[in-house]
C-alpha cells in the first residue's frame, strides 16, 4: 500500500521531468525539479551551519553519511556543490531531496491527503513559504465560510501547529477536498498574476496551468478512490 508521500510524489514527478536550462527560469540549471539555484543555497545553509557548530569536513564522523546535509547534495561525489551535480542528480535523489526539504520538513504527513499533496507539490513547484501561505489562505477562507467553530490561522508561511488544527478540523467536517481545491484556486491565480507582473515569465504560465488543473484531477481520482 502506497504511504501519503508515493501518492504525493508520483503525481509532482510527472511534472518534474529531465534536464532543462531555460533562460527565463531563475532557477538555472533544473533536472527532475532540482534548481543549481536551491541546491546552491542548500549548500550554503549547510557550510553555515557547519561553521556555526566550529565543525570541518576534515575529520568530520558525518561526511558521506545521511547526517552530512552538506554530502546529500554532492551528487557527483567530487567534493563541490555546482551544474555538475544537478546533472548527476537522479529521480531517486531529487525524490529524497524533496521528501526531506518539503514534505518531512512542512510536516506533510500530519496533514489529510488531499491537503498535504497540493501542498507538496506547491513547494516543490514554487517553494515552500509561498505554498503554505496558499494553504494558509485556502483554508481559512473555506474555514470561515463552512464551519460553525472557526479561528483564523496566520497566513505567515510557516506550518505550524495551528495550521495542522485548522486542517484537521476541515477534514473532520468532511471540507478537507474542497479546501484542497480552493488552495489550487489561489495557485492558479498567483501564477496569472506572476506573468501579469513579469513578462519574461508568460513563457511558463501555460505549463503551470495545466499543471493545476491535472492536480485537481488527480485528486478527483483520489477522492473518488477514497470513498
């Protein structure tokens, strides 16, 4: 039996696909969804924290072991982070990075299904403080018109303990798809606003559109399978 992650990650690794260097993409570099620009940034977290600690590579126990956060993005094992590694990067390792980065670190498993996938897949497409402020958003707007007992949530990008509350509440008055669906109402629109305000960007909306809509279908299916 599929765990909440497989049933998140097939759907958004249908979207991710190879390698892609499109000019207009801020993120450089890209294969199977994995950025030069986040996975840069992952690196540098991780020298910081590293310095933080008054820790080295040299003699380090953790370097080449899943606690090294720094080793994890060193795909291609020469000792940098840079182009070479995204091109080395595999389906299973963007997999992993994503799982770790997003869905273990926003806390996906504490949320419904069909909330947890539109969230997953939102911060693995546009990152993660942007798509909890759409759940945030989506759920409060669907809290405050459906339910009798409500409590507004902070929309502030952090997915905290309050924000897993307010969607269990929603799925336990049966509203947690609808809200899932009214979260991807808010996608949609961000993305048409996004190639309102930079013109360089329009040559993406299609994609990121038809990437919504097949969500909301799959989570029709899913829905449909649940019940």
């Amino acid at each position: 039996m599929q765990n909440h992650f497989e049933i998140a990650q097939i759907f958004t690794a249908q979207w991710e696909g190879g390698l892609t260097n499109h000019p207009a993409d801020p993120g450089g570099l890209t294969n199977y969804g994995v950025s030069l620009r986040w996975v840069e940034d992952l690196a540098r977290q991780a020298r910081e924290e590293c310095l933080r600690q008054r820790r080295s590579c040299d003699g380090c126990s953790a370097t080449r072991t899943p606690a090294c956060a720094f080793s994890e993005l060193d795909m291609d094992v020469d000792g940098d982070v840079d182009a070479d590694d995204i091109r080395a990067c595999t389906k299973a390792q963007a997999a992993a990075l994503f799982k770790k980065h997003f869905w273990d670190k926003l806390g996906c498993a504490a949320l419904p299904l069909p909330l947890a996938v539109v969230l997953y897949d939102g911060a693995v497409n546009m990152g993660a403080a942007r798509a909890v402020r759409q759940l945030q958003q989506g759920m409060n707007a669907v809290g405050e018109d459906q339910l009798d007992h409500f409590a507004s949530i902070a929309e502030d990008g952090v997915c905290g303990s309050r924000t897993a509350e307010l969607a269990e509440a929603l799925e336990t008055a049966n509203l947690h798809w609808f809200a899932a669906r009214q979260v991807l109402r808010l996608r949609d629109a961000f993305y048409r606003n996004l190639a309102a305000r930079r013109p360089s960007m329009k040559v993406f909306l299609d994609g990121w559109r038809n990437r919504v809509k097949a969500l909301a279908q799959y989570l029709a299916d899913l829905e449909r399978e649940e019940n």
